[in-house]
C-alpha cells in the first residue's frame, strides 16, 4: 500500500495548536467514535445492503485514521508531519532540530 494514499492536497493551514501529539490523540477518539457509530449501525438499521455499505465506509476511515495516527507518532524526529496531506507544525520542545530551518 502506497504511503501517501490518503494525502490530500493542501487545502488550508492547520492552526499552530494542532501538534502531532494532540492530533494522535484526537485520532484516538475519532476511532472511538467510529467504532461507536458501527455499533448503532449494526444495531439499527434493518436492511442489510444499507448496513454493509456503512460498516465498510466506517472501516475503511478507521484504517485511515490508524494509518495516521502511526504516522504523527514518528514523525516529529523528521521535522515533516502531515495529516491526511495537511502540514502541522511540530512545536520545538518536540524537536529544538524543527526550528533552525
């Protein structure tokens, strides 16, 4: 599977508050979230084509934001963190390397 699957082109800058350690985190409960809405969908809905087709768009998310998440947690020794293709900036107490470029 290519690396840059799920980039983006870049559509807009992320604000300076998203480090990649609280854009991890955020992953995390994006996870949560989607594992919850699989739940209800399994739950609820009563047609099974219907059901099929959002378990396997809730999955293939979920493998998106896995993917990512693994990405944001080693990409800060490198100084080139991106989200989905979206730059983010990687604070100096991270890497004090970062900032004399």
């Amino acid at each position: 599977m290519s690396d840059r699957l799920y980039d983006l082109p870049q559509l807009t800058t992320l604000p300076s508050w998203a480090d990649p350690e609280l854009l991890a985190n955020a992953s995390m409960l994006g996870l949560v979230i989607l594992a919850l809405a699989a739940y209800l969908i399994l739950r609820f809905l009563r047609r099974i084509v219907v059901k099929v087709a959002l378990i396997a768009l809730v999955v293939l998310v979920g493998f998106g934001l896995w993917d990512q998440r693994l990405e944001l947690r080693s990409c800060a020794d490198d100084c080139s963190c991106t989200l989905f293709g979206q730059s983010v900036q990687i604070p100096l107490d991270k890497n004090p390397r970062c900032g004399a470029g």
